[in-house]
C-alpha cells in the first residue's frame, strides 16, 4: 500500500510546477481563509491591483473587494452550500478608479483546513479575449470573399499590432526552392524585411528559419546575445529589434509552409500570455489562409489553364481577347489573332502513341513561348491547336511573326529515339477588318489555317472572306452528309440513292484478265452537285461519321457482287477501301464474315484497302483485327503506298497481302525519269516480301509498258477504265473490257 502511494506522489506535478503555473498565469489568482484573510496570491493580481504583491498579503480581500452589496459571509456560506457565488464586482484599492472584474470562486479543502480560492480577470483581459475573436472572425471573412493572400495576411498583421502595440509581427512563406518570402509584415522596417526576403531558409540562422527548419517555436530573448543570430545581427539591431519569438506555420500535412513571429524592441525573458493566445489564433488563421489560397490556385489552374503545357485555355483566353478587344475599340489599335495546328500531329501521335504525342506538344509549347513577348497570350485550345492574343500586332507584324514561329518550329528535335521535325499551319485574322469579337476572329483565323493546310502545309495565311464561304460549306456539308446517311439506312430515296457506288475495274498486266473491281464511293448534291470523295470523306472522318459511311460501303458493294454473281457476270473479286477509324471498334472481322456469309461471297474475294497509318498504330486490338481478317482469308492491301512516314518493317509484322503504288509516282513515270527508280523499288520490294503490286492512275499505253516490263503485277486507271455505276459494268464487260474477260463469251452468254 505505501509503494503505491509513493508511485502516486512521483507522478503527482512538482511544487517548483505549481509555482511556475501559478506565476504565469493569464488571470489574477487569490486564496483567502474562512475570516477573508489573503494568505496567497500570483503576480497577476499584484498587477490588476496596482501594488506589489507582499503588501497585498494579509489584508482582507472583503475590504478589497466591492461585491455589490453581497457580504462575504454570504460568499463563504455560498461556497459550502448550493447558492451561487457572485460573479463580477469591482477590486478597490487606493488608486484611480475601481477595477471591474469577472470572478470565479472554489472550494479547496486540505485535511482539516479549508481555503477558497478567487480567479479575477479584468476587463481589460475579457476585451482581449473578445479582440482576439474579431480578429478571427474578420480574417475568415477575407478568405472566404475570396481577397487575396497578402492582403489578408496583411489585416492579420496589423490587427495583431492594434491589439498588442508593443509587438512587431511579420509572416513569413517558404517557397519552391527553400527560401523565406515576406508576405506580411506591414510595421517591420522596410530595410530589414527588404534584406531578408529571399535569403535561404537555414537551421540556427535567425529565428524565422530556424523555426522553419526546425518546425518548433524558437525564442530570441536577446538577439545581441543569441548565436543564432551571428549572420543577421547587425542588420537586426540596427533596425531597433532586441528581441524575437517565431512559431512554424505547418499545412494540415505537417509540411511547413512559413512562420509568424513577433518582433520586440526591447529583451525580454518571457512572453506574455495575452501575446500566446495571439499567436495560437494567428497561426491557425495563417493556415487557413494559404491552404485556401493554394487550393483557390489550383482551382483557377484546372479552370483556366491547359493540363499539358500549362498555357491559358480556350476560356482565359476568351476572357483576355474580350478585354484586349474593347480597349483596341477606344484606342483604335489593331488586334491579332493567329490559330496554329501542328501539321501531320495526328500521323504521330496515332503511329507512335499519346505519350510521344504529348512530348512533341510540350516541346511545341516551349518553342512558341520564347516567340511570343509580355502582353499576348499563348494559348492551347486542345489537341495540337494553338492561339495567340496580340494586342497591338498589325498585319505586317503578325507575318513577319509567324515567320519566326515557322522557323523555331523547324528545328529538328528526338522525340521517343526518333528525329522529328515540327511544321505548322497558320492563320492569321486581324481586328477591326476580320471581325469585331473574339468568337469571329476566332473562326476567321480558323478558317485561314485550314487554307494554309489546304495550300500544302508550313506556311501563313490570311483571312479573306471566300475562306468564311467554304467554312460555311463545311458545316452545311456536315449536316448534309448526316441527312444523307440517315436517309441512305433508313431506305428513303425519293427516286434518288444520296450515296452511290461506283466500281473501276482492275486488271492483270500479264496475262491480259479482269482481276477483280473496286467500290468507290460518289455523293451528287441537289444544290452543290457531284461532291469530290476528297472533300466529303475527310469531312466524314473529323466529324464521326466515316464509321457509317464504312459500314454502308462494305455491306452495299458485297450485296453488288452477290447480284452480278447471281446474274452470271464475271467478277473476280472486289476491293474496298476501309479507314482507320472503323478498325478502332473491334468489331470489324465479324461484321465482315457476316457480311461475307449473308451474301455467299467466299472470304478470298474480299479485299479491303488500308492505309500506312492504320499499320503503325500500337493498339492491340488494331493488330488483333488484321490477324483474325487474315484468318478468314480476306486480302488485306496497303493503299497510296509510298506517301506515308512509316517504317517498312510493319510489312512484315503484319498480314498484308498486296500494295498499291501511289498515283502521284505513276502519273509522270513516262515523261519524269526520277520516277522510274522509285516504282521499280516499290515493285521490287512487293517481289521480295511475295506481296501482290497494283499501280494507280494508269492513263496511257506508255505507263503500261513500264510497269510490265518492271513487273507490276496489275494496272488500275483511266486507260482501262473509269469508275462506272454498277449497271453500267455488265455493259463493259462485254465491250470494251471484253478483252480482259476470260472466255467471255461464255461468261456473258444470256446476259
């Protein structure tokens, strides 16, 4: 029993702790006897009394004490029965005036000998309290109207300074690299706060940065004395400062994100309790305040800042425009807008992969910022497209800009162990004459760019308004093509097909035999007329639809060469063409068996022509429909082979069973000798790799003895044929193309 409570007595505090707690405490503490007597009291009340502390021994707190009528018997038997105590009154010593206070009573009992003990806080004590709470309240305000950082951090500094005058208070922020920032400190001598803004943050160096080193609260009792202070004491003393206590700023994350410290122009050994209540507030409230601000940041970044490259996006950048817009219309200063597109971006990034794509963005985003000055705005409306606000910018100067952009650009750069080099396409519109608000001169400019594509790539326009009329085209033929596909699947046709299919024969050069035909597809306009395959099908392609557009293509043309069969007629084979895009959905290889299978078309007669593009693509289920289109035994053949970017070795990844020559390298091969070389290898790489070779564009006798005679295979063009409509075949089978028929007679008997 005595062991346990000599374990209880060590764990109880220490007189010397009761004696600290005692003296430091905020209120005025007195313990008076059962008669009234003090027989005790803390500092604190010789201080809200006015006199020193052992000449306030002894005396009779009643006679002291004003309780407003209440005798202290009353007081006494209160205490040791159920009535309540009296709660305020007022301390009269011989003095100016009475000190009103709140009192707090209890009940000590010590054996035989029972004491009571009176909390008093002043007034004055109760309207800090209640200052410190304003405080709280104003500087929660700020941040949640949304001010900005400094000056809420600057409120803060300067309430603290009205409510304790005697202190110099500063906030400090640790940036990206290690070193403090003054973000407030709005009494601190401006030639002290200008020296140490930037200085690294060191441990034991100064008060601020060893707080924020260390993450602990760090007390400079006398800064002339402190080692700490070895580097920066001269600075520190000539400015008046004996004496500095900092605490760390720490984000919810424990990371220290700055400190708060008071400044003192005199030493001191302790700090005031009135002055820790202030710091807890202040440094909870310094929390909120930069935790909101760098998630306001972070908020505004996602909002108005591309993921990528961290330009502005489309919405800042409308912002930007409309204000440059209305001063330009005060001031009548011009204003550009030139839209950049990365040329052939597509091509890389589908062939390569996104990841090599988004470097190849962050390398262009980089280039372009070292063109552009203070003032304009680069921006990145997605993909590889590009803005540029320039505010002031003529004509004259946005060309010879774009000049500059081009040949930045055109440095070569290794991007995924491959040399690239980057080409773009600009347009340029300029305000007041292209448009008079951001949206127009944004479309104005979006429509030259597609003219400097149009005009062969790495070059500037200028918008003109025949380019705002083919704009206009483009989306009247998007909503047309749309209606015509609906009405193509929905079977309405008024008595005219809105798609037709035309089929161009090809045919073996050696021995002389129609070999197989191919669907090209023709669009006639009620209002535009025949519409160029050129123009509609990439239109279709950006604007989703070429899927659709695949898809009736295959089942129509297999449907055609079911009918010819079935009548008699001679075809071969048929080949269609098929774009990257239909391949993306995965299911292709059933469509086409089931195309195949309704139609009694074995597999072998298919053919479907693809692009070089479609072969680089690193998407497994790309890779995963040519093999199971290989197995059913469909011909797979690479169209416009030659004009593309792409290594030769996907000719033997993959299962490609034929390649067609390009109509460019055989449209001069009689009248260029350059060419001659460049069809032969073409030829020649088809005979080593047992892969079948078509030449394109064949249109005279001339070109037809070259590629026998380099031993192209099969011949597809005007010298044999022009695409004709299906009924029209049956026609030239058996004229014209009779001779390409073998034993036609019999094949076309009764036909």
């Amino acid at each position: 029993m005595e062991s346990a409570e000599a374990a209880l007595d060590d764990r109880l505090p220490s007189d010397r702790l009761l004696r600290v707690t005692a003296a430091q405490w905020s209120a005025a503490l007195v313990w008076v006897s059962a008669d009234g007597m003090i027989v005790g009291a803390n500092p604190g009340f010789s201080r809200l009394a006015g006199r020193p502390l052992d000449t306030l021994i002894g005396r009779s707190l009643p006679a002291l004490l004003d309780l407003g009528g209440c005798d202290w018997q009353a007081v006494w038997d209160g205490m040791r029965g159920d009535c309540a105590p009296p709660g305020n009154g007022a301390l009269c010593v011989p003095r100016c005036d009475p000190v009103p206070v709140d009192l707090h009573w209890q009940l000590l009992t010590d054996g035989d000998e029972t004491l009571l003990l009176c909390e008093m806080r002043g007034f004055d004590e109760r309207e800090r309290a209640e200052a410190v709470a304003r405080l709280q309240q104003n500087v929660l305000e700020l941040v949640a109207g949304g001010r900005s950082l400094r000056l809420v951090l600057d409120f803060l500094c300067r309430q603290v300074e009205a409510c304790a005058p005697e202190v110099t208070c500063s906030v400090m922020l640790r940036d990206d690299d290690g070193r403090m920032r003054v973000a407030a400190a709005p009494s601190l001598p401006s030639a002290y706060a200008d020296a140490i803004d930037g200085l690294p943050i060191e441990p034991n160096v100064g008060c601020c940065g060893s707080a924020m080193s260390a993450g602990e609260a760090v007390m400079s009792t006398d800064i002339a004395s402190d080692p700490r202070w070895a580097k920066r004491r001269q600075l520190a003393l000539a400015q008046g400062l004996a004496a500095c206590w900092s605490n760390p700023i720490k984000g919810r994350d424990a990371r220290v994100l700055g400190s708060f410290a008071f400044y003192y122009r005199e030493s001191r050994a302790a700090v005031a309790p009135f002055h820790r209540r202030l710091v807890d507030a202040c440094v909870h409230l310094c929390v909120l305040a930069i935790e909101h601000d760098r998630a306001r940041a972070e908020i505004n970044r996602l909002a108005y800042f591309d993921m990528l490259t961290g330009l502005p996006n489309r919405q800042l950048l409308a912002d930007r425009a409309t204000a440059a817009l209305a001063l330009a219309g005060r001031t009548r200063q011009p204003v550009t807008l030139m839209f950049l597109d990365i040329d052939r971006f597509k091509t890389v990034n589908d062939s390569l992969g996104h990841a090599v794509g988004d470097e190849l963005l962050l390398e262009v985003a980089g280039r372009l910022r070292s063109v552009f000055i203070e003032g304009d705005t680069l921006a990145r409306l997605g993909g590889d497209e590009f803005v540029a606000l320039l505010p002031g910018c003529d004509a004259a100067h946005a060309a010879l800009l774009a000049e500059r952009v081009l040949a930045t650009l055109a440095v070569p750069l290794t991007v995924a162990e491959l040399t690239l080099t980057p080409t773009a396409s600009i347009g340029i519109a300029v305000h007041p004459d292209d448009g008079m608000d951001f949206d127009t001169l944004l479309r104005q400019a979006d429509a030259a760019m597609y003219r400097a594509k149009q005009a062969g790539r790495n070059r500037c326009h200028f918008f003109r308004r025949d380019m705002n009329e083919q704009a206009v085209r483009r989306l009247e033929m998007e909503a047309a093509l749309r209606e015509a596909l609906d009405r193509q699947e929905a079977g309405i046709t008024d008595g005219i097909s809105p798609f037709e299919l035309h089929y161009q024969p090809q045919v073996r050069l050696k021995p002389h035999r129609l070999h197989r035909v191919e669907a090209l597809i023709r669009w006639t306009h009620p209002r535009w007329g025949a519409v160029s395959p050129m123009e509609f099908v990439p239109l279709a392609e950006e604007c989703g639809l070429i899927d659709r557009l695949d898809s009736w293509v295959l089942e129509s043309a297999v449907a055609q060469l079911g009918r010819w069969r079935a009548a008699g007629l001679p075809v071969p084979g048929l080949a269609v063409n098929i774009s990257a895009v239909r391949f993306a959905r995965g299911d292709l290889p059933d469509q086409v068996a089931g195309i195949l299978a309704a139609n009694g078309i074995p597999a072998q007669d298919l053919t479907l022509e693809i692009t070089e593009r479609l072969m680089m693509t690193e998407e497994i289920g790309v890779h995963d429909a040519l093999d199971a289109l290989h197995a059913q035994g469909v011909t797979l053949s690479i169209d416009d082979f030659g004009t593309g970017y792409s290594s030769l070795s996907y000719l033997k990844r993959f299962p490609v069973g034929e390649l067609k020559i390009d109509r460019s390298f055989v449209k001069e091969l009689d009248i260029d000798a350059a060419n001659r070389p460049l069809v032969r290898a073409i030829i020649q790489i088809g005979e080593a790799l047992g892969l079948t070779v078509v030449a394109e564009g064949v249109e005279r006798e001339a070109q037809q003895r070259m590629l026998e005679a380099e031993g192209c295979a099969i011949g597809q063009g005007y010298l044999f044929a022009r695409p004709m409509p299906a009924a029209a075949l049956a026609d030239w089978l058996a004229g014209a193309g009779s001779q390409w028929v073998e034993c036609p007679d019999e094949a076309l008997a009764g036909i």
